[in-house]
C-alpha cells in the first residue's frame, strides 16, 4: 500500500519519458527508516509497462560489501538475462572482453578488485555496454540502498554519474539517512551528482486512514486514526507493523481501541531498528544507549556525560540517531516510540544495562536530582554500588506515599532490602516501612513483613509499634498467628495502666485490637461492653488511641445490643467531631464507627464525615479505597437510596482482589444488603455463588449468605427451607451474642414467611420478640419496622393503630424506604379513603426516590387487599405438608421423598392429599405453580 507518492513517480516517469529523447537522469530517493524508499522503488518498474524500456534491479546489502562488483553484476546480470545465450557470448567476448573479469564465477580477491576498479578501461567498458543497450532502448536503472554497496560497484557509479550524458539512462538509487556508511566519499560522490533528490513525506492523517482500511477492510473511528497517526507520526514502517499486530489480535479500529494502540510495541519493527542500530558508530550507539537509560526524564547534559560524549560528540550523535528517524525532534534526544527503546536495550547486555543505571543513578544524585527520579534508575539495578541507595530508596518511597502510590513506594522498599543488611534493626525499619505502603493494597504482606520485622526490634515498644502497622479487621478475626503476636507484644508492653507517654497510647491501640478479635465470642463481648461501662458516661477522647478504643467497645456494644442506640450514638458522633476526616482511617479501628451508626439510625454525622474524607482521597485501586466504598454503599443502604449503594457496592467488588479475604467480605456484605433491599434474586443469587465456601471464614459472611439463601428459597416457593436457614441463622447469630437485627434482619424475613406458611402465632410471638428488642435498643427505623410487622399481622383497628404508630415513627427515620414500607402498607390498610391516597401517593414517590421499584408497584391504586384485615397466606398447608409438596414439585417419587425425610409412603401419600384439596390442585403437574409466590413482604 503507498499512498502519497504520486508525486515522486510522476518525476521518475517524466525523467523516464525524457530519456527516450537522449536527456539522462540520476534521482536519489533518501530518507529515515521506514519512510517507504524500498516500497517505492519497488513500484517504479510499473512505470514502464507499455513501452519499450528494460529494468535493471540490484540491492545492496551490508553481507555483500566484500563482494566486488556485486552490484554492477546484479544490474547486468538482470540485463543479459533475456538475452539469447548466442548474443549473450558476443557481448562477453566481442563488446566487452573485459567484463569477465567483473562477471567471473569466482568471487575476484579484494586486492584484483581494488586494482580492477581502478582500471579507467574497465570502468569506461562498463559504462560503453550500458550505451550500447541503452542505443535499443531506454533502461531505468534501480539501485536499493545504495549505502551498503561494495566499493568497487561504488566507483562505477560515480565514474556513470559523470558521464550520464547522451546514454539515454535513468538511475534511482535509495540512500538511508543516517547510516554511517552514508558519509563514504564514494556514496557522497553518487549523492553530489544527483539531478535531483527526493525525500518522501510522512503519511498524512487521511493517508494513515487509507492504510488502516486496507489492513482491517473497514473505516477507523477518528480517534483511532488520530492515534495512528500520533503513535508513528506518519512513518509507513512503524504505522503497518503495529496495524498488523492489532489485525492479529482481532481488534477493530475503533477508538475503544486506541490506547491499546498507543502501547504496540512489535517484535518484527524491534528488530529492524536494532538492525539499523547496530551499524552506527561507537558515539551514536552510547548515545542511544544512554537516552534508553534515562528514558523520559533524560537531561541533555546528562545524557552527554553517561554517553562520555563531548559536545561536539553529542551534537554529532544525535544528529545521526535524528537522520534514521529515532528522534521525536532534531533538538531533543528523546526517542520517538517506545520500540526504539526496546531494540536500544535488547542490543545490550544485562551487565552493560545494570551499569548504565548505575551510572546514571550517581549522576543524578551527583546533581540533586528529586529522590524518586534517583530511584527509578537503582529500580533497574539488581545490587548497586552506591552507599547511598538505601537512602534514597527510602526517600522515594516516603514520597511516593505522600502522593497517594503506596505500591510504588512499596517497590522502591523491596528494592532497597537487596542493598540493606540480612538482619538488624535498619533492616527491621524497612520491612516496617514496606508493611506500612503494603497495608495499602496487600494486607497478607503488610502482615508477613510486620512478623519478619518484630524479632528484630530490640524494645517492647517498637516491637509493639510495629504490629500497630497492621490495619485491623473490619469483619471477621485476623489469623490465630497474628492474635498471638498482638498478645505477646501487649504483654511485654504492659497494659496502659502501667505505662505512659507514647507506650500508653501503644498499649490502648494493642488493646483495641485484641478485644476486637474477639467479636465473635460472647464473653469477649460482655466483656468489652462492661469495659465501655467502667469508662463512665464521658469517657476519654483526646488521643487517637483512646478514641480507638473506644470504637472497638462501641462495636461490641452495637452488634450485641447491651447498651441504648441513643448512648452509642451520642459517643460515636463525638469521636466523629474529634477524628480528622483522612484517608487513613481506614488503617485503624473507625471503619467499625459506620456499623454503631447505622445500626443506631444516626447517619447524618457520618455522611458528612465520609464526604469530606473522599475530597481527601488521592489513592486509586488499593484496600483502603475498597473499604472506602463499602462505607458509603452502608451508609446510603440505610438511608434507603439504593441505586447509589449498589453503585458504590460493586465498586468495592471490583477493587477486591479475590486474595483480600476480609477486605472482599466486606463489600461483599454490603452488596448483599443492597441485593436483599432491592429483592434483586438474580443479584442474590450473584453473591450466593461468588461467596462459595467462603462464608464460613467469618460470622458476619455467614449470615448474610444464609439470609440471600433463604430469599432465593422463598421467591422460589420453598418458604419451609427458607425459613429453616432464617432460624438456623437466627440460633447461630443469638449464640455468638450478636442480637441486634439492624444489622442481619433475619426476624423479619422469618415473620413474613411464618404467615405466609399458616403459622400466625409463630409469625406473632417472632414480631413481639423484634419489637421487644427493638423498644430496649431504640433506633427509631428498628422500632418503626417492628411496628409495621406487627400492624401487617394484626387485623381490624388494631393492626391499622400500629402501622400509623410506625408511619410516625420512622418520619424520625434517615430511612426513607423504611418509611416507603410503612406508608404503602397503611395506604393499602385504609382502602379507598383520601388517607389511603395520600399515604400510597407518599409512599410511591419515596419508593421511587430510592430505587425499590418492586415496593412502587405494591403503591398502586387496586392493588391494595380488604381494609381491617392481615393478608391470608395463599395456601395454609403445614411445615410438614408444603415440605412434602415442594419435594413432588420438583418430580421425586413417593418412595424418594420417603427415604428423605424418613417416613413412610403412607405418610406422604396422606400429606400429598391434603395438600391437592387445600391448594386446589388435581395432581402433582399443578404443585409447582400452586405453591411458588413472590417473595413474602409485609408491605
């Protein structure tokens, strides 16, 4: 494909027409690599189709430099091959006796050549044969890479160039800029002599677009092409190597695809300027070796000195890598394409490579160069020789965390243990330094390095200090090894009654994290409820430590409902005023402050907080940012604005590496509290199936699984096995002492499917029970939605005095689906009165602001039941009866059902009979049907 060159043949072709009257041309094509010379003289022999002119090729080659005459043979040889072997003789014998000597089998020795060359008889003979055919008929005379050719072939060319006159001959030879062998006296004698010099363009943006057509068979998008464009700055070589890898990989050319472009780098294109490389100089092969080192961020004056190039050495150079087409400008060395770079290094040895960067290093130190500037040279070095490097390393490492790169300081750190000592307290300090970046984005290492370091400290506090760089969990407990190093440092600390100063606040930090460890055994929970108690009504606040501290006792009291909502509310909101919103929180125990707050109804505070944290945010694709998503998508779900939880959810989903266990429970957790809000199944079923046999790795895991479980189960008909894994949940979170519903809302899911499975006063005494605790906890959207469920099952008066009781109560509420709930249940309770109107209108228009679509078609009008009464379940079969229904449903035989629940045939024959005449059913094909529903709501 050659595009834009129409003006370079319309010269060849005029000079070619002009021959044929006796006026000769010399044209020289010259240019960078892969401006397209070769291409283009590839296409010239087209020129003389239809006419009586002859073609003569050769092609010089750097191999074939020893072989005199080479390519004067190869010119001649094309000449006497369609010529009869009879004349072909008269010619070698008759016309030019000497030209066997120049087209002898044999390759001629180097000094017979030399002295051949020289001869003015066998160069004028040579030029005498080229007339004589040229008498017949005009010849185009077709020299590829002129540069390489041997010199004896060179002295012929210039001895033609000067007697071109009359010959009725045009020569094109094409000449790489750049090359060394460019500069020959000879070449230059050719290249002098021209009649005139080309030197093709780079492809314009509408010509980029012709190619990539031809490569793809179908139209770029603009920024596709623009990127094309950009990447090669119109350079055929590189614009068709790195379009015939993306063709490879089954790209389109759509701008989707365009920074995939921009990072091409093509082995085959590699190749060939490292070919082109390896031809140039000693000076120009440093010089490009040492803009390689320094990349980017290469300092001319630098560049210089590592290349050990004077300033006449240096302009000279990079003049040179300029003419071959490597430079971004003529000014600047800085190469044009990231491949340049690549073949720069692969022509270099390991060892000539790590010695560049060190060198390089030392200059840059040498003249204060930024820390990280430094460090990114020793990053390519496998053991420096510089004293400083640990240092420096360190330095950058520190900076690189100030930004916001905790992975890249974490890098700089790895990379300065191979130049630190095996052991000490120096290398304890970096692996404390590493732990720090890497708690981060990789907890499992902040951890393994924390322990490397400890042995290594000499004092109980800094071994102390150093576990405190272990972010604590969140959920669940961290491994058995680390609670028993976090115990053996606080013994031999002390506790904070023994210490003071920076020990103490140590001590309270250690304590925190032992008593948070333990969040899922009861008696640790008693325990730091009653050590929250001690602490009196205005506990310390004023170090960050006691602050901590009483977070961790705050969550204990929270998730086992000891104390009131409003109590813990009051004292989490004043750690909130004295805790600075940074990004670090998330690196101590505040996480846990989000859950109290919830869960005590008390968001407003916490928003705010969190608000002015994200502003503060500067890291990207870590931990912390995970969690921090987690936070809000909590936050908003028990404001009840759930696309916005959703969102912020599977953001958290999509930060967690599948190796960060507690960090991926977490947003798991709280895409699972989304998913049973929305009663989105097929996201339920989601994270039921992402979850896997992880949901045993802690409680809260556990439950929420357990709850989407069983929500699946209920919208599926199977109300009897959801309601045994609500119970079983249920037992299992009552003897862990975590009782309060807010969190894991297993009683009302359980209540709802009593009723709708016939059992009222299991569905009643269950509601009582939410209520009680509700009352005792105080959270005005726990006592709300106890309110409702009661009012859902009871009738009449009664049951409509409750669920106005709710509607008031959670208008105290940050949950306006809660409220939603409340307002469309009384709405359909009422009937047709204006109350109802205004309560469903309402109702729908809250429902709607939070995105729960499945609560705004219950807000409808005609879709409410008779006023006065609870709503009958659909089929009031027994537990027994609708499990023995749900197995047929699914096509088991009688004696299969038996064997399952191990009773007789007889017995499931009788249930089976029962369940057809209350269900209205003739037989088993309308089980299925009869007994699924949607998913059981009290709204």
């Amino acid at each position: 494909m050659l595009f834009e060159r129409d003006a370079e043949l319309a010269l060849v072709g005029g000079a070619l027409r002009a021959a044929t009257a006796g006026e000769s041309a010399l044209i020289l094509l010259r240019g960078p690599l892969g401006i397209g010379r070769s291409a283009l003289l590839q296409r010239l022999p087209g020129l003389v189709t239809g006419s009586d002119a002859r073609v003569l090729r050769a092609n010089a080659a750097p191999m074939e430099q020893d072989f005199a005459f080479g390519v004067v043979r190869q010119l001649f040889d094309s000449l006497l091959a369609g010529t009869p072997e009879e004349a072909r003789e008269h010619w070698m014998t008759e016309r030019a006796g000497f030209a066997k000597l120049v087209f002898a089998d044999d390759a001629m020795p180097p000094a017979e050549a030399h002295d051949v060359a020289q001869s003015e008889a066998v160069l004028h003979g040579l030029c005498t044969l080229l007339a004589n055919v040229g008498e017949e008929t005009p010849l185009l005379l077709l020299v590829d890479d002129l540069q390489w050719a041997d010199v004896p072939s060179l002295r012929w060319f210039a001895y033609l160039a000067r007697r071109l006159q009359g010959l009725r001959v045009v020569v094109v030879c094409t000449l790489r800029d750049g090359d060394p062998r460019a500069q020959h006296a000879l070449v230059r004698e050719v290249a002098d002599a021209a009649t005139r010099v080309l030197t093709p363009a780079p492809l314009s943006v509408e010509a980029t677009k012709e190619v990539i057509l031809g490569h793809f068979g179908e139209a770029a998008d603009e920024e596709f092409a623009g990127a094309c464009h950009e990447s090669s700055t119109g350079n055929p070589l590189f614009l068709n190597s790195m379009l015939f890898s993306l063709v490879a990989t089954g790209c389109r050319p759509e701008a989707a695809q365009a920074q995939q472009l921009r990072t091409q780098r093509p082995s085959k294109l590699r190749e060939r300027v490292e070919s082109g490389l390896r031809n140039q100089p000693r000076p120009v092969r440093d010089l490009a070796a040492a803009i390689a080192t320094f990349g980017e961020q290469g300092d001319p004056e630098l560049i210089a000195r590592l290349a050990g190039l004077d300033a006449i050495g240096f302009a000279g150079a990079l003049r040179s890598l300029h003419q071959l087409g490597l430079l971004a400008t003529e000014q600047e060395p800085r190469f044009f394409h990231r491949v340049v770079q690549d073949a720069v290094e692969s022509s270099m040895t390991v060892v000539e490579r790590e010695r560049l960067h060190d060198s390089a290093a030392a200059l840059l130190y040498r003249f204060g160069a930024p820390a990280e500037q430094v460090a990114a040279q020793l990053m390519a070095v496998t053991v420096s020789r510089q004293p400083w490097s640990v240092v420096v390393l360190r330095a950058a490492a520190d900076t690189a965390l100030r930004r916001g790169a905790p992975d890249t300081a974490a890098r700089y750190l790895r990379r300065a243990l191979l130049d630190s000592s095996t052991e000490g307290e120096d290398r304890a300090r970096l692996l404390i330094d590493l732990a720090t970046a890497e708690r981060g984005f990789d907890p499992a290492a902040c951890e393994r390095h924390v322990s490397q370091a400890v042995p290594l400290l000499t004092t109980p506090r800094d071994r102390a200090a150093a576990v405190l760089r272990i972010a604590p969990t969140v959920l669940g407990a961290p491994p058995a090894s680390m609670i028993d190093l976090i115990g053996q440092v606080a013994t031999d600390l002390g506790s904070a009654d023994t210490v003071d100063g920076s020990a103490r606040e140590i001590a309270l930090r250690l304590e925190a994290r032992l008593r948070h460890a333990g969040h899922e055994d009861p008696a640790e929970l008693a325990s730091s409820s009653e050590r929250l108690r001690g602490l009196g009504d205005s506990p310390p606040m004023r170090s960050g430590a006691e602050r901590e501290l009483i977070v961790v006792l705050l969550h204990a009291a929270t998730i086992s409902a000891r104390r009131p909502a409003a109590e813990l509310a009051s004292l989490a909101n004043r750690i909130l005023e004295r805790e600075p919103a940074t990004p670090s929180h998330v690196h101590t125990a505040l996480p846990l402050l989000v859950l109290t707050l919830i869960a005590a109804d008390s968001v407003q505070g916490i928003s705010s907080w969190l608000s002015i944290e994200r502003q503060a945010r500067r890291q990207h694709v870590t931990v912390a940012d995970a969690l921090v998503h987690v936070e809000h998508s909590l936050v908003l779900t028990a404001r009840g604005r759930l696309p916005e939880a959703r969102d912020q959810a599977e953001r958290a989903m999509q930060l967690v590496d599948a190796d960060w266990h507690e960090v991926s429970a977490c947003a798991t957790v709280s895409l699972a509290a989304v998913a049973l809000e929305l009663r989105d199944i097929e996201l339920s079923k989601r994270i039921v199936s992402g979850v896997g046999r992880r949901r045993s790795e802690n409680l809260s895991l556990t439950a929420v699984s357990q709850i989407l479980e069983s929500a699946i189960d209920a919208h599926q008909g199977q109300w009897v096995s959801a309601l045994d894994g609500l119970l079983t949940v249920g037992r299992l979170l009552e003897a862990s002492g975590w009782r309060n519903s807010s969190l894991y809302p297993w009683r009302p899911w359980a209540i709802s499917l009593h009723q709708r499975l016939g059992d009222h006063a299991s569905a009643l005494a269950l509601a009582e029970e939410e209520h009680a605790w509700a009352e005792s906890w105080g959270a005005a959207s726990a006592v709300g939605r106890a309110l409702r469920l009661q009012g859902w099952l009871h009738g009449g008066e009664r049951g409509v005095e409750l669920l106005r009781d709710a509607v008031g109560t959670l208008r105290g509420s940050a949950n306006d689906l809660e409220l939603a709930r409340a307002l469309v249940l009384l709405g359909r309770r009422l009937g047709e009165s204006a109350e109802a109107a205004a309560a469903l209108r309402e109702g729908a228009e809250l429902a709607t602001a939070c995105g729960a679509s499945w609560l705004v078609e219950r807000a409808r009008p005609g879709t409410a039941g008779k006023p006065g009464t609870a709503p009958a379940p659909k089929a009031t079969l027994t537990r027994t009866e609708r499990r023995v229904a749900e197995l047929a449903g699914t096509g088991l035989t009688n004696a299969e059902i038996a064997d399952r629940l191990g009773v007789s045939s007889r017995a499931v024959e009788k249930h089976l009979t029962n369940s057809y005449r209350k269900l209205g059913v003739a037989g088993r094909a309308g089980l299925a049907g009869a007994i699924s529903a949607d998913v059981p709501d009290a709204s």
